[in-house]
C-alpha cells in the first residue's frame, strides 16, 4: 500500500485523484527533492521505499496522457507543504495556519 511520506495520505483516501510517485533514482534530481523536503520539514527521514503523494506538486508538475493517467515532468520538485504533516514531521518555518484550516475543509 502506498502511503505518502511527508503527510500520511494513502491510497484510496479522498480525494481519489491523488498520486504517488517514487522519489527520482538519479542523485542530482533526488538529492534536489531531498533539500527541498530538509529545507521545509524537521525529522525527514529517507527510505528506499519513500513515496510522496501528487497533493506536494504543483499543477505544472505533471504531464496528464489522453487517458487521464498523470506523471510527474522530470524537473518536478515537491513544493507544498501548508497541509498536516505525519506524526514526528514538524516544519522549519511557520505555516500559515489559515492555509492549513482550509486544506483541512476542502479535505475533509
């Protein structure tokens, strides 16, 4: 079961258009992706098994096929982080905490 690495969501949670992507196997492009998480997130921790869901990219992240299937461009880098984070994952820099409580009620 994918279950994403910064905010817990997992498959077959709304909403149902979420993705999960493996983080990138060439090391400049994870070691990218990893700074950014480091820079935004306390207690990050990396697994070879780490998945991060579609709800941290932005919309011009993704490339979508005639079929509707979504994957992520090869400069994407995760960027949002204003959602509730994982048990033991705290943020290095206040989050607005309105865009947390609307997060929450388009979510819920």
């Amino acid at each position: 079961m994918a279950v994403c690495c910064i905010c817990d969501v997992e498959i077959g949670s709304p909403p149902e258009c979420i993705s999960f992507h493996r983080f990138p196997k060439q090391d400049n492009r994870k070691l990218r992706w990893l700074t950014v998480i480091n820079e935004n997130i306390k207690n990050f921790a990396f697994t070879a098994n780490s998945q991060i869901c579609s709800q941290h990219f932005t919309v011009d992240c993704f490339v979508v096929t005639c079929s509707g299937r979504r994957y992520l461009k090869s400069n994407a880098v995760p960027s949002i982080f204003s959602m509730p984070l994982k048990q033991g994952l705290e943020m290095t820099q206040p989050v607005n905490t309105v865009l947390v409580f609307i997060y929450i009620l388009i979510h819920e």
